[in-house]
C-alpha cells in the first residue's frame, strides 16, 4: 500500500496549506476593523454625524466623535454576534457536518463582502449586517478547519494553534485594502474580487475536507473528499463488521465490560471546570474587543488628531497582526512539549494533556495584564509595544483555548 499512503500523505498535507492560506487570508479580516475604518473615513461614511463646535478659545473646529461612535457601534455588534452565534453555529457543524456549515459559511462571508462592496457614504448602514456577515463566516472558516489537526497525530495541537494564529493575521487583509486605496483602487474592487475568492472556500469544501467530520483518533488509510468518501466509508463498515464475525466468544466477553461514560452536554457545560475557563476566556476576549474597537479615537486622541500619525500607527499595528501566525505555534510546541514522554503512573493521556496545558493558561493571562497596562498608558510610542504584546497575547488566547477545548 505505500502508493495509497503516499497519496493520503500529499491530501493531507494540501487540505493543511490550503486551510492554512484560507484563515491567513480570510476568516479573520473583521479584527483589522482600524485599518477599513480609515478608509471608510476617508470615503465619508457616517460623516453627516460630524459637526462644527467652538472651542473654549472661540475656535471653530469639527467634531466627529458621533461619527466615530457609529464605526465602533458596527464593530461590537459584529464582535457580538460572532460571539452570541458560535453556540449555533457549533451546533450546526456537529448536527450537519462540515459540508453543510461550510456552505453556510461561504455564503454569509459573501454577502458580507458583496454589502461591503456596494455600500455608499449614503448608504452607510449597509456596514451594521455587513460586518456581521464577514465575522460569523470567518469563524466558520476556521472551526471547520481545526478539525485538520486530527490528522496529524502528536502534532495537533501545534496545527490547532497555527490556525489560529492565521485566523489571528488575517486582520491584516484590511491594511492592503487601506494600502490598495491609497494607491488608487476602489474599495468596491478590493470586496468585489473578495467575493469572486469564495469559489477558492466551495471548492476546499467539495475536494479537500470530509462531509462530515475528521476523527479523532484516526482510521487507518482514512480517506475524505467527494470522489472516495463513499468508498472509504464502506471500507470502514466492512473492517468493523469483520471484526465483530471474527470475535471469540472470550473477546464478547471482554466487550462487556463497562465502558467510562461520556459526560452529557449538560454535564459539560454546568461544571465549575467549564465555567472558570469561560469566565477566563470572557474576560480576556472582552480586553481584546475593546482594544480593537476604540484603537482609532485613542489613536485620534495621542496623536492630536494628526491623520498621517494615525495612518502611520494604524499601519503598524496592521502589520504587527501579521506575526500572529508566528507566534501561535509556540503555544502549540508548550502544550505538546509531553508528547511521546512517558507519562506519570496512572496518568491517562487526558490528564497528561491538561497538566501540560496549566503553563500556557499561566502565559496567556501574564501576557494579557501587561497588554492592558501598556494599552492603558496614554504615551504614543508605547503603542508599539501595545501592539505587539496585544497580537503575542491573542494569538496564546485563542490558539491555546482551542487546544484546550479539544483536550478538556
């Protein structure tokens, strides 16, 4: 068979990059909202909320603050409903299968896209679903890749992490639009052709992924894709309904013997365990949010209002997303740093798991108190570094929470 495996080898290793490029390039764009919100500034949407005021020094200046109001509204009622929906959309992945989330997914990111695209300064509020649209698509996106982890063994959590170090950087998706902009090409063309990339997502879904789901741990020569899904499920079948005729009435036996029970969704969700890493996850994701949705007032603000600084600060930290991709797997390597090593006696593989996990939870919540502190300084070249705890710390947040989810 080392035809068949060296075939299964280059699928898998095609459905990762493909995966790869897709959360790198797509499924996280919404978290670059500073850099979009440039240019939507720039071509004057919500600017009839800006308004001539007098200042103390009877001077006449224009103030956008109701403006600015409006553009962070959009991004916390996407943030929210990219939050309030994974419930249902998780649902929907494992009722459905991966095809049918997928197709759900495409479909809102392009609309997302197509509304972004034919949105106007006149018709503004296009934004509101739009955004929406592109965050609960994106996420889609990278939950119905992660399971692509489940293919490569000992290195899962690494490939968990990764992902959503990708899905971290695709933020920047938003500074080459802005830098397209300034160079002279239309925010519709940029959406337009982001819209025509949604053939790429169809066909990863039809080609590169199962229709339902990847397992864990994995079949043998377990195979996926439209063209041997079907056969490979029959395969599957008969080697289980060959291992059941073949039985001794002493294995029988054996298969009576009590089985650990699985913990019920109920049972999972109202323990002490789950509700402790929510609240964990909840607060640190909140400090992200906000970061993210106010960075361009607090830009407005240290810089005196001065639009090349902003541009200039915008920019950076665009850039700065762009290394969470680099830095994802590093959590990966801490939680998979016990692979392979004997485990303590009596320790299942679980246990193990979450005992290596303990360390990158310390991490992430150390990296995120010095985030806040440096984000809560009001001097401008600290927002350097602001950035770049801010992308170290998410790409440890939602890289490690995903791999612990997996494991716990």
């Amino acid at each position: 068979m080392p035809g068949l495996g060296k075939s299964l080898m280059v699928l898998r290793c095609l459905t990762f990059a493909t995966g790869l490029v897709e959360c790198l390039c797509f499924a996280g764009a919404v978290f670059g909202w500073a850099s979009l919100v440039f240019v939507l500034k720039t071509d004057g949407y919500f600017s009839s909320l800006c308004v001539n005021t007098t200042t103390v020094n009877a001077t006449l200046v224009l103030d956008c603050s109701g403006q600015d109001e409006q553009f962070s509204l959009v991004f916390t009622i996407a943030s929210f409903m990219n939050n309030f929906l994974t419930l249902p959309n998780g649902f929907l992945f494992d009722r459905f299968g991966t095809t049918v989330a997928r197709l759900f997914g495409t479909f809102l990111y392009t609309l997302g896209t197509l509304m972004v695209a034919f949105s106007t300064a006149a018709l503004s509020n296009l934004l509101f679903p739009a955004l929406s649209f592109l965050a609960v698509g994106g996420i889609l996106f990278l939950m119905t890749n992660m399971q692509v982890g489940n293919l490569f063994g000992s290195h899962r959590s690494t490939i968990i992490t990764l992902y959503n170090g990708a899905f971290d950087s695709s933020s920047a998706l938003f500074l080459v639009i802005k830098l397209l902009h300034e160079a002279g090409i239309s925010l519709r063309s940029s959406f337009l052709f982001l819209s025509a990339c949604s053939v790429i997502h169809l066909l990863r879904t039809f080609f590169l992924l199962p229709r339902v789901r990847i397992p864990y741990t994995l079949p043998d020569h377990y195979t996926y894709g439209v063209t041997c899904g079907k056969s490979n499920s029959l395969r599957l079948e008969q080697t289980t309904a060959n291992a059941n005729t073949q039985m001794t009435p002493e294995e029988t036996l054996l298969n009576k013997e009590p089985v650990k029970q699985e913990k019920s969704f109920r049972e999972c969700v109202m323990s002490w365990f789950f509700m402790w890493h929510l609240v964990w996850l909840s607060v640190m994701q909140l400090r992200h949010y906000l970061f993210i949705g106010t960075l361009n007032p607090m830009l407005q603000r240290l810089t005196a209002g001065e639009p090349s600084l902003v541009s200039q600060y915008t920019n950076a930290f665009a850039i700065t997303q762009l290394c969470g991709v680099l830095c994802a797997p590093w959590n990966g390597l801490i939680m998979d740093r016990h692979k392979g090593k004997p485990r303590a006696a009596g320790e299942s593989e679980q246990e193990a798991d979450l005992r290596a996990s303990g360390l990158s939870l310390f991490l992430t919540a150390l990296q995120c108190l010095l985030f806040s502190v440096c984000a809560s300084t009001p001097y401008l070249p600290l927002q350097y570094l602001t950035f770049i705890l801010q992308v170290l710390n998410r790409s440890f947040l939602y890289g490690g929470n995903a791999a612990f989810i997996s494991v716990a």
